[in-house]
C-alpha cells in the first residue's frame, strides 16, 4: 500500500517581502517569537547569516538547523538521504533553469525527481520546502526562519518523515540576480 503525503507550500523570499516585515514589525514579531525556540543557537549551528559560504557548507547549517527545530519538539532527527539529496538538487536547479517558481516547475510532478533517483518506491511519504531570496535574505538563517513562520513548511519539518535532501541552486530567478533557490525534500519509507 502506498502512502502519499502531498504537501505543495510555497514561499517567495525578495526584496519586496523584505520591505513587508520592516513595514508590519509587530506582526513579524508575533511569528518569529511563536516558533523562537525552534530557531538553533550560531553556537549550535554556525554560519546562519553568512553570505559567500559555498553551497555544500550552507546545506550543512541548513541540515543542522532542521534538526534542531525537531529535536527541541521532542521528534527523531532526520538522516542525510543521498536520492533525496538529488531530488532537492535537481530540483533547484529545475526552479532557475526554467525561471519557474514552483512545485511543478518545468512541468516536472514535485515528486519527479524522487522517483527518478529511485526514492519512491513500497510504502513512502514525500513533502516539499522550496523557497529563493536574495542578498541578506537567501542566508539559511532568513530561508529557515520564513519557513518555521508559514505553517505549511512547519509541518514539512516537524513532519513523520526520517530521512531528507536540501538543495541549493543560485542563478538568475524572475529578474533577480543571484537569487539563492532553496529546495527541502523530506521522505519516510514507514508505513
């Protein structure tokens, strides 16, 4: 028996959604300090707010801060898997190529690449994260941070899902240079 979770949320991170937070701090606040606790320490996972760092040390602090937020709730940390890793990759690099914001971008079912890399196989449960920014705001800090505030992705990473793979793409996205594409694929072979 197959088990399908489908969850398409979206998050857009720009300039523009920038501005927003700075207009409305009140209700910024609000979200941030809801899921504070889920937000790891830099002691616990360096390199937050670094821009420049190289995409295999940003996905690093982005495995590490998604730990965290499960582990502070009491839930099993996820493991590093390698198909999903690709299928977040690809993914990514899907959104810029393509210059589609989306799930389905290039025309691709979200769970396209899963299945490609062999992931989607007996009794399975998938979800994705995707979200871009630019500047300050493409760090894993910021990218992790609107995602545990849009209750959608919060699910995604307190979700029943054991393993993941993080993807990270940065080309040109909707006229933004250097937009940082990020991609979570989250997975479980539990039924």
């Amino acid at each position: 028996m197959r088990k399908y979770v489908y969850t398409l949320p979206i998050l857009v991170l720009s300039v523009i959604a920038a501005l927003a937070l700075v207009i409305a701090p009140a209700a910024s606040a609000r979200s941030v300090a809801f899921h504070a606790n889920e937000v790891a320490p830099a002691a616990v996972c360096p390199g937050q707010t670094v821009e420049g760092m190289s995409a295999e040390e940003q996905v690093g602090v982005m495995f590490c801060m998604t730990n965290y937020a499960r582990s502070v709730n009491g839930l099993a940390v996820v493991s590093q898997s390698r198909p999903l890793a690709r299928a977040a990759e690809q993914k990514s690099t899907d959104i810029v190529g393509c210059d589609e914001f989306s799930h389905e971008a290039c025309g691709r079912p979200f769970t396209f690449w899963d299945k490609k890399y062999g992931y989607l196989k007996g009794c399975w449960k998938a979800g994705e994260n995707i979200a871009w920014g630019t500047g300050q705001y493409s760090t894993v800090g910021s990218i992790f941070t609107a995602w545990l505030q849009s209750p959608e992705h919060h699910e995604n990473i307190l979700g029943p899902y054991s393993e993941i793979g993080i993807g990270l793409e940065v080309g040109n996205l909707e006229g933004n240079e250097e937009a940082a594409v990020w991609t979570q694929d989250f997975g479980s072979h539990k039924c």
